[in-house]
C-alpha cells in the first residue's frame, strides 16, 4: 500500500511539471509572435521645397498719380475712390474763365508786338528809298558846284565870279553833310528792330503756354485701373504740383515682405513664391521676387529686410494694404527619395529609418539629404517602392530591429 501510494504521488507531480511546461512553451511562443501595429508609407521620388515665410503688405503696381498742372479752382471732380476708368476719362476740370480771358489779353499783346515790328520794318524801307533819293540829289549838287568852281580857278581870288562859286560849293557842301547827319538820327536802327522781336517772340510764347494751360482745365487718366483714392473736392483750390488722384492695375500687384536676416542669403530675385491672406484662406496667388533692399531695417534686435513680389491677381481680390503671408521657394530638388521627417530615428549614433521585410522591421541606415519642417529626402540606404515605418510617435522610439509589425497605411487602414 505504502509502495502504491508513493508511485501514485510521483506520477502527479510529474504531470503538473509536464502542465507548466507546456504552460511556458505556449506563452513564449505567444510572445515571440506578437505584432506591434505600425504606420507604413511606400517611398517613391517627388519634389521637395524649402520655403522661407514672411509677412507682407500688398500694394499698388506702378500707381499714376494726377498731379495739377497749375494753380485754379476746380470746378468738377468726375471720380470717387473705387471707380474703374480708362485711358482719356475725365478726373477734374479747372474753371477756365480766368485763362481764357489771360489768352484774350495775350492774344492782343502778341498782335500788338507784331504790329510795332511791321511799322519799324516800314519805316526802315521807307527811310531807306527817301534817303537814298535825297543823298543822290545833294551829291550831285555839290560835284557841280566843284565843276563850276574849277572853271573860274584862273581868276584872281579877288573875282567876284571866283567868290561866288566858292560860295556856292561850301553851301552844297555843308548841305550834304547837314542831310547825312538827319537821315542818320532818323534811321531805324538794327538794335529796335532786334528789340521789336524779342518781343513778338516773348509775347508768342506767353500766348502758347496760357492756351496750354487752357486745353489743360480738363485733367485726364493716361491709363486704365482703379481709382485708388481722390484727394480733392469740387469748389476746391489746388496748386501746380498738387496730387489730385492716384490710379492703378489691379490685375498685378506688389508685395513688400519682410524678411529675417537669417534667410535672407537664399533669395534672389526670380524665385517663384506662394501668397495667401485671411481673406480668401482657400485661395494661393503666385508671385515671383522682383527686388531685394540693399539695406537692413532694424526690428528691436533682429534685422529684417524689404523684399519685394510681383504678384498675379487676376481676379483683383488682392487690394492695396492687405496684409498677406508669403512662402518664397528657396530651395528644390526633384527625384530623391521623399519621407516624413518624423520617420527618422536613430541606432547606435547613426541616422535611419525602419523599412518593413515580410513583417519584420529592419533598421535601414541612410543619409539625410535637403529637410524641410515635415518631410526629408533620403540620398542612400533606401530603394523606390520599399515600406517605412512612419509612426506611430511612440511606437516609432521604442521599435527595436527586428520586432514583428503589423502594418496599417498612414490613414489609418490595414494594408
């Protein structure tokens, strides 16, 4: 009985220990076969992008400004800040009675001043012909009296015949000179007729700016655009130079952007660049660098400089003094490997990511290549079409090479 019962007690306790053991084998193989559940992405080549942000203001493309063009009252102011025009319409208009009673007065001046140059040109011919008749007349006078005077020179100087023709010829003689002396005070002279038009010129000139000025009281748009503002009134005085209105595009706009010192050694104009504003959240414009401050700003401690963009604006919802962001394209590369930047880990000092092989992570080693804030290109170590793990966070720091994953897509589906 003893022998049996000792038998009986051995057999069990090797049955529980052959019960534990099976135990064991089952919750090893258990653990051995568990799958973490991971965020798979299959690389492929794209175009990767560094932008650089800055905040803009947006503002008129090459404004017109209508300035007056000399002093007067204005009588009509024909546009309201909004309007559209085109080229030729009508802003404002001067009262033109005043100028045009000026060019009435000038009108007479310059007929006057032509009409004294007439007279002293007539007198000058006039004096010309009567005096050469008179000359011509007193010369011959006096050559006969010469004449005469040689045929008696054989008489004594006491003959009275002598005496007589002497007389005669100092008369002929003083006559002469007496008529050369008043046709020389009454000539016209070369500096009154120089003078007489000067002043036919001058009043010609006064006459051509006063009807300029008088075909200038309607002040007209050189191009089309918006009204951008009006700064007059009608009844309102306005002096020569004074802004009247200021008129542009729409279609294009500029945008002044202020970018940080930091970035600005990677923009250079011609760079493409992406504009958006709270206005229109779902709307993006595109622009392009068009110029770049030569000088620093300060802002507090930070230097900031000016940077300005063309910007398309087709549907002229951009206006003057918006403020916009603006993502200017510093830096492309096309046909690397692209992945989320969240996805690189690293294992024993080296950079990598965890590529998925028949359900295993392995830790693929790679270099690192252009990085912006949410993606990275991968320039070796990986192959077009491989799987990644990209997540979870959690998951992805405590993943170690070769643990068995189950793969879900990035969105959240089973792959």
């Amino acid at each position: 009985m003893t022998l049996l019962r000792s038998t009986a007690g051995r057999l069990a306790l090797l049955a529980v220990l052959v019960v534990l053991v099976v135990v064991v084998n089952v919750v090893r193989g258990a653990g051995s076969s568990r799958e973490t559940e991971v965020e798979g992405l299959e690389v492929a080549p794209g175009d990767l992008t560094v932008d650089v942000r800055a905040t803009g203001v947006a503002q008129a493309f090459e404004p017109v400004e209508i300035r007056a063009p000399l002093n007067g009252r204005l009588v009509e102011v024909a546009v309201e800040a909004g309007d559209q025009v085109s080229p030729s319409d009508l802003i404002a208009r001067y009262d033109a009675e005043d100028l045009q009673v000026q060019v009435n007065r000038l009108q007479q001046d310059l007929a006057q001043a032509r009409a004294h140059l007439a007279q002293l040109l007539e007198r000058q011919a006039a004096a010309g012909e009567q005096a050469a008749s008179q000359l011509t007349q007193a010369e011959s006078r006096v050559r006969q009296a010469r004449i005469a005077l040689h045929s008696v020179l054989h008489l004594p100087t006491w003959d009275l015949e002598r005496k007589q023709a002497e007389e005669r010829l100092n008369e002929a003689e003083a006559a002469l000179a007496e008529l050369q002396a008043r046709l020389e005070a009454e000539q016209v002279s070369a500096e009154e007729i120089s003078a007489a038009r000067t002043a036919v010129r001058a009043a010609e000139a006064a006459l051509a700016q006063a009807q300029a000025q008088l075909a200038g009281t309607d002040l007209t748009t050189p191009d089309g655009g918006t009204v951008l503002e009006v700064l007059v009134e009608p009844g309102e005085a306005v002096t020569a130079g004074q802004l009247i209105a200021r008129i542009a595009r729409l279609d294009v706009v500029e945008v002044v952007a202020e970018v940080d010192e930091t970035d600005i050694g990677r923009i250079k104009p011609g760079l493409s660049a992406r504009v958006t504003t709270l206005a229109y959240p779902d709307r993006t414009f595109t622009a392009q660098v068009t110029r770049i401050a030569p000088i620093a700003r300060r802002q507090g401690q930070v230097g900031v400089f000016d940077v300005t963009l063309r910007v398309e604006n087709g549907e002229e919802l951009l206006r003057p003094g918006m403020t916009v962001t603006v993502d200017i394209e510093a830096e492309r590369r096309s046909g690397d490997l692209v992945r989320p930047r969240a996805a690189l880990t690293g294992r024993g000092g080296r950079n990598g990511v965890s590529v998925i092989q028949d359900g295993v992570a392995r830790f693929r080693p790679g270099t690192p290549g252009l990085t912006t804030a949410t993606q990275a290109a991968i320039t070796g170590g990986l192959e077009s079409g491989e799987i990644i793990v990209v997540g979870p966070p959690a998951v992805l720091r405590t993943l170690a090479d070769g643990d068995r994953v189950r793969v879900t897509a990035a969105d959240g589906g089973d792959s």
